[in-house]
C-alpha cells in the first residue's frame, strides 16, 4: 500500500506523512484448520523519516460450516517495531500483542464474499486489551483479487482512557 495515513495522529495528516507498506504473505486452509502468516516492511514520508517492520501469524479452526462459509475461532500474533517512535503516528519498539479471533463468512456469488471478524487482544508490556472488529468484502477471478476492508479499534492501556482507531482501505492483488 503506498501513501496510506496509518494510525495517523490530525498532526500527521495536516503535515502529509505518509506510509509506504509492503507485505508478503503466506497462507492455507486444510478441512477445518485455516494459518495464515505475513511479514510487512513500511516506511514513512513527508516529515521526519522512520521505518517499521511488522509480523502476523493467525490459526483458525472452523466451528461451524463448510469451506469458506461458516463460523471459525483461533488465536492471533501480532509483532510490531518502529525504528523511532513518534508521536505522530502508531509506532512502538517491541510491541506484542495476543488474541482470540473469531470469524464469520460467507459467499455473496462465487467470486465475492464477506467476512466479519473480531479480534480480542492483549498486550503484555504495558497491559493494553481491547478488540478490533473488521468487516471486508474480497473479489477473486483468476488470481486477482480485489478488498473493500474496514477497521474499528478499540484498546484501553492499563490506568488511562481508550483509544479508537478507525480506517477504511482498499486494494488490489495477485496470487501466484
């Protein structure tokens, strides 16, 4: 994704930095087990320069329903490092983060479907819970795939208020 305003402060916005992300992934379904993995490397532009590495590893097992349709639960990893933080934008050394996802899909024809999910976390290092739903829409024809995805976040840090993040994003891809 190129020019995206990630977990961007009003600062950051009016000051246009933005944040050039690339993402390689891996993942699979077998019957019941869904594992999905994806490593991403960003970097900001416009005011001062940082970059971020970040790593994501999901296991799901379907509860209920078929392939692709149906209502699944698992767990999630999530691992995040700034070069420099900033009071910007989202950007932490050594953040860590465990969750429990659940998942709820299902086919809109054969080439579109919908998918909520919902992600309840916990980050050991300075006690912050919350949970993240997301909702997308995914087209795939012959390799290509295109998402509408949208993002809710809500997290409380142990002894201060919550923090909402809100986004919206689109994107085209291509599987080999």
């Amino acid at each position: 994704m190129i020019g995206s305003f990630d977990e961007a402060s009003v600062d950051a916005i009016e000051s246009r930095v933005r944040l050039d992300d690339y993402s390689a992934s891996l993942g699979g379904q077998w019957d019941r087990v869904w594992a999905y993995s994806e490593l991403r490397y960003g970097f900001y532009r416009g005011g001062a320069a940082n970059e971020r590495l970040s790593g994501l590893a999901q296991g799901l097992y379907r509860l209920a329903g078929q392939a692709r349709r149906g209502l699944s639960a698992g767990y999630q990893f999530y691992a995040m490092d700034a070069l420099h933080p900033s009071p910007l934008y989202f950007s932490p050394r050594g953040y860590v983060s465990h969750g429990l996802l659940t998942r709820l899909e299902w086919p809109l024809t054969t080439a579109i479907k919908a998918t909520i999910t919902n992600n309840l976390f916990y980050q050991p290092g300075d006690g912050q819970v919350g949970e993240s739903p997301h909702a997308a829409l995914t087209a795939e024809w012959a390799g290509l795939r295109a998402a509408l995805e949208g993002y809710y976040l809500v997290s409380r840090l142990r002894g201060s208020g919550r923090f909402i993040s809100r986004h919206i994003v689109a994107g085209v891809g291509y599987r080999f």
